[in-house]
C-alpha cells in the first residue's frame, strides 16, 4: 500500500515576482480546473445541473462517469471494498425478498450506493492513498466554497452583483435569515456546507486556538497551515450558515482537540464553553427555532414545534417501529419510507405536512442504517468508528498530522450519521476512506 507523501504545497497561490499576467491567469485557472474535476461531487450541490433523469443522473456525478472508466484500467480492483457491498446489498436485499420493497426500488438504491463509494476508492488510488496530499486539496476545495459564501453573503447585504454573476453559471440557493442569509455557497443547503467544510473548520480551530510551534511547522512543511485569514473565514462561513450543525461540528472538533492534546481536564470544564454556545446560539432566530423545536419534538400535537425538528422526531419513532420487527438485520435497504408509511406519528396532527417528508433518508444516516440494515448495520457501523481510531503523542509530528487529519473526517462522519441519511451525499464516501486512510497511513508510520 503506497503512502509516500508529496512534495508539500501552500494553500494561497504565489502571486510574487511579477511573473503575474493574463496567460499566468489562464493557465493557473486551467490547472485548478484540472484539479478540482475529480473533486466536483464533493463541493457541488447535486442538483446543480442534471445529466439525466434518475438517480445516477445528478449533474456533478459528471467526474466520476469521466474518470471512473479510466481508473479501472488503471488501478486494482478494490476486492474488499467490493465485498463489503456485496455483504451490504445482500442483507439489504431483505425487503425485497419479503416484499416490502420492489426490486426496481433495491436495485436503485444499491446502484446509487456503489457507483460513488467505488469511484472514490479509485480517487484515493488516484492521490496514492496519501491522506496529506488529499486532505491538502480538500482543504483548498473548503476554503474557495466558504470564501464564496461569504461572497454571496456580503452580496445579500449590499448587492454589487456576484450572486447574478455567479447563479448565471451554476445554481446557487438562497435562504433568508433574520441577518443577511444562511451561507450554503455551492453546496445547495446550510446544512450540507456544515457537514461537508466541517474537516476544515477543525484545522481552522486549531490555527486559532491551539498553537503549538514545532508541529506547527511542520504542518506549513506539509501545506496544511491555514494563514490567520483564512482560518477566520472558515469559521466565520461556519457560524453564517445558522446551522445547528455547524455549532455542534466545531464543538465536536473542540473536543477531539483536547482529547489529542490530552487536556481532559479542560475538557471536563468546557461545559461552560457548551452553556455559552447555547447562550449566543438562541440568540439566533433560526437556531433557536431548532432548539426550542428540540425541546418539544415529543409533543407532535403543539404548533410551535419546528418542522425539521418534528420530523426527526418522527423517523426515530418510525425507525424505532421497523427495528423493533426486523431487530437483526433491518427492513431492508428502502424500507424505510414504506415504514414512514405506516409508522408516522405526525398524520394526524398539526404537523400533518411532515408525516411522509425526509422518508427516503430518514433525516439521519443512523436512523436509516438503524431502520433498514437493524443490528447488522448498527455493528457494522461502530467496528468501522472504533477499528480505525488511534492514539498518538504530541511529539510524533508524522502521527499527529495523521491523528488531526483523522479526527477531522471523523468530525463529518459523526455529523452525518446524526443528522443527514444520504449514503452519498456531497462526496461522503471521501471522508469515509480518508478514516480509513488516515489509520492506514499512521500503522506504516511505525
């Protein structure tokens, strides 16, 4: 397994030297096309623009039917990836063989599931299963789609035109807030730019908050050091989105942080850091709704529950329902909204317009896995979490940058699982392997 790391590289383009001029610019830009293709499932919202109808026809899949044929030719056949969805597809193909799901349906879903999750198998054989350098161009990806959401959200205040400009070439969505707009820049929701920019917003915490000089170094060595600037808009881009997510992605990424630096005594009082987030975070119309929708979602009769909360609600009864008769290995892969079907508590209640919505995805990668997949996926799922963690220490620069880099895609997976139950979303097989990849590399380190 190749793990060699690449020559290091600065996250900001060098503009010195006058050698700066319009054919530079072009081919700068051709190059970072280059680069960024194989990257376009990961930072753009699928519906950006559409190839075809059906669900393998989402405009950004546009990078893995260009170069998914050439890296077969190229690369090993992934056996144990392969396997691995076969073992999947054949507990998830219960329902079909019960009838509770057609095999139209199955067929769709498993297709949609191993199209992307062997494409980026090859995208990491594609980088040499080198965490740094991949996770260096993810970093870059991050910082050019929070910097264009805080583009749009300057634009939103005082409009000088870079939303007309830019939604004339890619579909950009606009959400209001009580201040400006909820930035989700060209990752179609709030919530999807969370989840996805959640990596970066670690290593921008670190930057920030948790310097430590001689590592530090050796992170600009490797161009994983975000200047001071840039960390900042990360973060800034991160608490724009008014999502509760995103709060719950930096707390998180805090307190991974302190795990790696081993201050367990600080993380035992950063209570008070949570108490003070939940303080600044009601006074936030859009978070406040969510929480306050939290704190009433069990009483699905009252108006003032908030509808996303509601419906997570929901599918954790539904998904509570279909568990408790297909305990071990689930309903089977698309069983869920037929469960929605029959379990939702929302019917016949005020809530009545959410009783069937967020049915295919059951509003939490969990929940779903829960629901369709039952003891199997739930195990499958926490082998896979606990497998692939590892302890470092502070003085091992090579094991650190592993750990950090780790901790970060760690930070995405946790936020999915709670809260969005797309397999696939948004390039989510990327950070899936970057775990994987990221132990992988820490083990030949020693």
């Amino acid at each position: 397994m190749s793990t060699a790391t690449q020559e290091p590289k600065s996250l900001s383009p060098d503009l010195s030297g006058g050698g700066f001029n319009k054919g530079n610019a072009l081919q700068r830009l051709g190059t970072f096309c280059l680069v960024a293709f194989p990257f376009l499932d990961l930072f753009l919202f699928r519906y950006t623009f559409r190839l075809f109808p059906g669900p393998l026809g989402y405009g950004p899949f546009l990078c893995m039917y260009a170069l998914l044929p050439f890296w077969v030719l190229r690369f090993r056949f992934p056996i144990r990836v392969a396997l691995t969805l076969g073992l999947v597809g054949l507990i998830g193909s219960s329902g079909v063989l019960e009838g509770i799901v057609t095999s139209r349906e199955f067929i769709k879903i498993l297709g949609s599931l191993v199209l992307p999750y062997l494409y980026y198998w090859y995208l990491w054989q594609h980088l040499g299963e080198d965490v740094i350098r991949g996770f260096r161009l993810y970093l870059k990806g991050a910082f050019v789609v929070s910097m264009l959401g805080l583009l749009i959200f300057l634009d939103s205040l005082f409009p000088v035109g870079i939303y007309a400009a830019l939604s004339a070439f890619i579909k950009i969505n606009l959400t209001p807030a009580a201040f400006g707009i909820r930035i989700a820049s060209t990752l179609g929701e709030p919530t999807y730019f969370a989840n996805s920019v959640a990596p970066a917003g670690l290593f921008a915490l670190w930057r920030l908050f948790f310097r430590q000089p001689d590592f530090d170094a050796y992170l600009k060595g490797q161009g994983l050091w975000l200047k001071r600037w840039q960390a900042l808009a990360i973060l800034v881009a991160l608490v724009l989105t008014y999502s509760t997510m995103a709060l719950v992605g930096l707390l998180v990424s805090f307190a991974l942080i302190l795990l790696i630096k081993r201050q367990l005594r600080t993380l035992l009082f950063s209570g008070f850091l949570v108490l003070l987030t939940l303080t600044i975070a009601r006074s936030v119309p859009e978070i406040n709704e969510r929480l306050v929708g939290l704190q009433n979602a069990s009483e699905v009769a009252e108006t003032d529950v908030h509808g996303s909360s509601a419906i997570l609600y929901n599918h954790a009864a539904i998904t509570w329902e279909n568990f408790s008769r297909n305990p071990w290995i689930g309903g089977g892969l698309g069983s869920h909204p037929v469960a929605t079907k029959k379990y939702s508590i929302l019917r016949n209640t005020t809530a009545f317009a959410y009783a069937e919505q967020n049915a295919p995805d059951a509003s939490s990668m969990f929940l779903r896995i829960t629901s369709e997949l039952g003891l199997f996926g739930i195990l499958l799922t926490l082998f896979f979490l606990r497998t692939q963690y590892f302890k470092v220490q502070l003085h091992d620069h090579e094991g650190l940058v592993m750990k950090l880099i780790s901790a970060a895609f760690l930070v995405t997976l946790l936020l999915q699982l709670f809260r969005q139950g797309n397999f696939i979303l948004n390039g989510f097989p990327f950070f899936v392997y970057g775990y994987f990849f990221a132990y992988q590399q820490f083990k030949s380190l020693n």
